[in-house]
C-alpha cells in the first residue's frame, strides 16, 4: 500500500501515525504526532490502496493525555468518504508517516 495526499490540495501537515482504531458511535481514530504544520477539520488523508483510492475526512482533532506516562498524543477522529467501509486501511498505516490534504 502506498499512501498520498489529494493531487489537488496542497498539504497542511504531516504526521507521524502510532496507532489505529475503531470506536462505535466515534468512528475510525489515528493517533500520533504532529511533525509539520496544522490539521484542522476538512482537512482529509488519501491511500492508494491496490490501484484504488480510499479518502477520510478528519472530523475532529483530540488530545488524548496518558495521566500514568505523564505522555500526550494526537488523535484524529476520521470519517471514511471513498473507499470500502469494511477495511479499515488506516491499521496498515501505523508507524509510517503521512500527508495531511488542506481542505479542498
């Protein structure tokens, strides 16, 4: 799997993935850390999942504070907007680095 960001929006930040999750009722999560720039709500990830895209939108940015580590991370709350629902692409992705799309 390969990951970009939309050709036709400039990026506003890069972002070093952790972990992945899926919460009912809360939606697909990406944790980790903010490397460059600002992500904001309407800014969205594209994969290139085997010759297809798959697009979330982030609908919301958390802070997310480990009171016993005394650590914090970012987490991005996601919607899937192209792509199958059934997969959850965002779990391949974790460790690796990705583009974050401006809102178009």
């Amino acid at each position: 799997m390969t990951f970009k960001h939309h050709t036709d929006a400039p990026v506003a930040a890069r972002f070093q993935t952790r972990n992945a999750y899926y919460i009912v009722g809360i939606g697909h999560i990406l944790t980790g850390e903010v490397l460059e720039g600002t992500i904001a709500y309407g800014n969205h990830i594209t994969l290139q999942v085997n010759n297809e895209e798959v697009s979330y939108l982030v609908t919301a940015v958390e802070t997310i504070e480990y009171m016993t580590a005394g650590t914090s991370e970012t987490a991005l709350i996601l919607e899937l907007i192209e792509g199958d629902n059934k997969v959850n692409y965002l779990e391949d992705i974790a460790g690796e680095v990705v583009d974050i799309a401006a809102a178009g």
